[in-house]
C-alpha cells in the first residue's frame, strides 16, 4: 500500500499540524461505539489498531468509548504510513510508522475511517488488512449524489490526496463483499453535523433540508443532497475460521 501514498502523506507534509482533522474524532468514535455496542459482545474485543490513525484523536476517543463501554481492552495501536505518527503520544495507545499491511500485529478489530476511498486498490487492501484481524469497522464517505455529480465534484476530488473511489450506499456494501468481508451492519452518519464538515455558502443553506430528510431517509439524503457517510462492521475470513473451529470443538467436547 505504501508506494501508492502520495507523497504528501509519505512525507509527513499532510500532517504538519498534528491536530488536524481532529475536530472529528469525538463524532466518528461516537458513531463508531454506537456500531460496535449493538453487534460486538464485550468478550469479543480485546484487541484493537486503528489503521490510517491520522492525528490519533479519533483513536483516542474510540478507546475511551469502547473502555466505559465495558470492553477490557489489552492493546490498542494507531498505525499511519505518514512519519507524523511518531510524534503522537498517549499513556496506553501505542502510535506505530507502518504499514499495517506489513506488519505482524494480528488483532480483533481494526477500524479504517475515511481511509479506503484514498486507496487504489480498496479490494486487495482491504484484503491484506482482513489477514491480521477478525472484525473491520469501515467509515466511508457515501460522494456519489446527484449535488456532487451536478457540480462535477468527482473529478476534484481526485486531486492528492483526493478520493480515488466514488461510493453510493449499494456499492460502498458491495466493496466491501468483493474483498471477501462479511457485513454484519451498518449505519448511516450524518457527517454533514461534524464539526469539521466545510461549511461553505451551500452547505449552509443545504444544511436544515439535510438535517430534516436525514431523519426520514438518510438513503435519500445519501442519494441527492450528499453529506452522508456509512459506519460498517464486517467479519473476515480469520473471524469465520475462529467460529467454526470453535463449533468443532463444542462438538467434540460432548
């Protein structure tokens, strides 16, 4: 994956300012634990890397949710191919220079927010990342509406670090199929309210129709107006693999 980085990321250039996009982080980790606490038994999570780390804030607040949630996490890493990382420090998170498709660090859950859409090859990716844990929680910017394709937003995202992947709910389910994932769920978030979010003269006059329709169809917001994103679990195949070897031996033990 990190020959395909752009250089702004490789260089640590992107992240200068070790506080940026950290105005976020408190909205993903709240989406995220939401996602989490309705699928995921407390048992199940031990272990946790947070790939793409960024700035850590997020990781930072997605571990504090999952611990006053009640999982008894033993180890939580935040990996970044930027060298910024190396500069990020929290008492129990460990921040990691690497890739995390190279590494030998095999987990329970790893969480990729707003990551694959940077990627060229999201499936054989997410295929390496799906080697070294059981569960991935994915955050994926939903851009193919009608506001973005009319304004032909497509093309200037494409700019480094742009977004190479251009999802719509059904085909943001279907990536995540192609790599060999199973989605367990999903929710739709409003990434229209984070604080973050651009609030240019549009956004702002679009933002009480979004908020109203978001409540009666995030899908429909998805679709036309934009400003929706997708919060997924899924299983790989090492989590499939520990199921069934479990099931074996119940059955042997009776």
């Amino acid at each position: 994956m990190t020959s395909f980085v752009c250089d702004e990321y490789r260089t640590g250039t992107y992240f200068s300012d070790l506080h940026r996009h950290s105005e976020d982080g408190e909205f993903k980790a709240n989406e995220f634990i939401q996602l989490l606490r309705a699928n995921c038994p407390l048992e199940e999570i031990k272990t946790f890397a947070d790939v793409g780390c960024g700035a850590g804030a997020t990781t930072s607040h997605m571990v504090e949710q999952m611990r006053k949630s009640g999982y008894l996490l033993t180890a939580a890493r935040g990996y970044d191919v930027s060298p910024h990382v190396r500069n990020v420090i929290h008492p129990f998170i460990r921040f990691i220079h690497q890739d995390f498709t190279d590494s030998d660090d095999p987990v329970d859950l790893v969480t990729l927010l707003d990551v694959v859409e940077h990627v060229p090859d999201p499936i054989g990716f997410l295929k390496k990342v799906a080697d070294h844990a059981r569960l991935i929680v994915l955050h994926l910017p939903l851009d193919g509406s009608l506001n973005l394709a009319l304004r032909n937003h497509f093309r200037r995202n494409l700019k480094d670090p742009g977004h190479l992947l251009v999802l719509d709910p059904a085909s943001a389910l279907n990536l995540i199929a192609f790599a060999g994932l199973r989605v367990i769920d999903y929710r739709y978030t409003p990434s229209f309210i984070a604080p973050g979010s651009r609030q240019t003269l549009l956004e702002k006059l679009l933002y009480p129709i979004r908020r109203f329709l978001s409540a009666l169809s995030p899908w429909l917001v998805a679709k036309t107006l934009g400003g929706i994103s997708l919060m997924v679990l899924a299983q790989t195949p090492l989590y499939l693999a520990d199921n069934s070897r479990i099931k074996v031996v119940s059955k042997l033990s009776k």
